[in-house]
C-alpha cells in the first residue's frame, strides 16, 4: 500500500553494477519524497547528481542518479537550519545570484513553489529551469530565467 511507504533510496543508474544504492533515507514524511523527486539535481558531499528516472517499488520511493560534471556546487551561499528555498538566476557562466529566500514551514509549501513553470518576483515573470535539492547547504534551490515578461498589478 503506497500511503505506508515512507522510505527513499538513490541510486547509481549504473545497469552493469546494479544499480548500487547511494544513500537511503528512513522514515520520510510523503511531501519531502514528492518533493525530491521534483528536484532535477542532487547535492550531497560536494558532488552533484542529476536525475534519471524515478520508481516506485513494493516498499521504498527510488530515485536514480548521474554524477554530472556540467553543474560545479554552490559554494558561496549560507547552510540554513530551517526549511529554505532559493530563487536563483540560472546562468550557465559566473555566480547565479539570489533573487528571493523563501523559508517555508513543511514541504508541502516546498512543492508548491517548486511545482511551477513560472514564478513571479517584484513584478517580474520567470520561468523554472531546474530545482535543486542541496544537503550540504541543507537548502532548495530554485533556478530561474527571466521571461521578459512585466506583470503589472
């Protein structure tokens, strides 16, 4: 029964070993799963992972994982002790900056910023790239183009 699983497992989408399992988490609220499967890339021990694929089996949620070499780990922002969410500019080059800081109260108001295509801050539209879930800095990251588009009130 899907409703008791509370258990979350990445792995190495590596067929010729497997697929080893990375780490395994225990005991997972539902809305943190749903919202790391959101997530696109992964950050834990200063490597970056991208998202493959996702599965349900018979008693764990499992999400399967690249190393990537494209992405390098933000380093130069602050580690959170609470729930937090950066809105960040993606750029492929140079520092992506904050646009916003959300600190949210559980993961359901996680997801429910991470969930969209589009997001508006100070009256400007942009559009989500990537969400990230980064365990080093204990932070969401949410990135971000501009769209161009002014909204006005």
């Amino acid at each position: 029964m899907i409703s008791k699983i509370n258990v979350l497992e990445y792995r190495l989408n590596d067929e010729f070993n497997d697929f080893p399992a990375l780490y395994h988490y225990k005991n997972l609220e539902r809305e943190q799963i749903y919202v790391r499967r959101e997530c696109e890339l992964f950050v834990k021990d200063g490597i970056i992972y991208q998202q493959t694929s996702s599965a349900l089996e018979d008693d764990r949620f499992v999400i399967y994982v690249e190393e990537t070499k494209k992405e390098s780990p933000i380093r130069s922002g602050p580690t959170y002790d609470n729930l937090v969410i950066e809105v960040r500019e993606f750029k492929n080059i140079g520092e992506r900056k904050i646009l916003h800081t959300y600190h949210c109260f559980n993961h359901d108001e996680v997801l429910g910023y991470l969930g969209n295509t589009y997001i508006t801050l100070s009256q400007k539209e942009y559009c989500r790239v990537l969400a990230e879930v980064d365990e080093d800095r204990k932070a969401y990251i949410l990135f971000v183009e501009d769209t161009g588009l002014i909204i006005e009130d």
